[in-house]
C-alpha cells in the first residue's frame, strides 16, 4: 500500500491514482470479510473520488475548451 502512495505522491498522475484506489478497494474489501475496516483507505476514496471522475472524463473528452476547465480542476482538487 505505501508503494501506490510514494508512487502518486512521486507522479500524481491518473494511473498512479486509480492503482492507488484499487489497492485501497482490495484492501477494504478482504478487511470486510474478516469484519474490519480500515478508516485510512476510506478517507483516500472519499478524497479522491472527484479527482479520478475528472481523469475519467478527460479521456473521453475531446472539447478542448471542456478539458482546459478540467485540467485547471484537476491541477486544484490535487493540491
């Protein structure tokens, strides 16, 4: 798990993150079967969920005005 988080802290790009949140689903989804649960990797889903609806949609986007606005939301929700 630490490896995804270095990955994205080195280059948050939108493949690091969407690693970062499958490891993050994985994670909770064996901590469930034994009835636990992990607050850290839920808080990164609540937090990034935003950020990875925008990478989704710049790369079905071909508006160029549409994925200036996004680029310059994304560059804000990163920070």
């Amino acid at each position: 798990m630490r490896g995804y988080i270095k990955n994205y802290i080195k280059n948050s790009n939108a493949k690091n993150l969407h690693n970062l949140r499958i490891e993050c689903r994985r994670k909770l989804s064996y901590l469930s079967i034994e009835g636990l649960s992990d607050t850290g990797c839920e808080e990164i889903l609540k937090k990034s969920s935003k950020l990875r609806d925008i990478d989704v949609m710049l790369k079905i986007c071909k508006n160029k005005k549409l994925r200036k606005i996004l680029k310059k939301k994304r560059k804000k929700l990163n920070k």
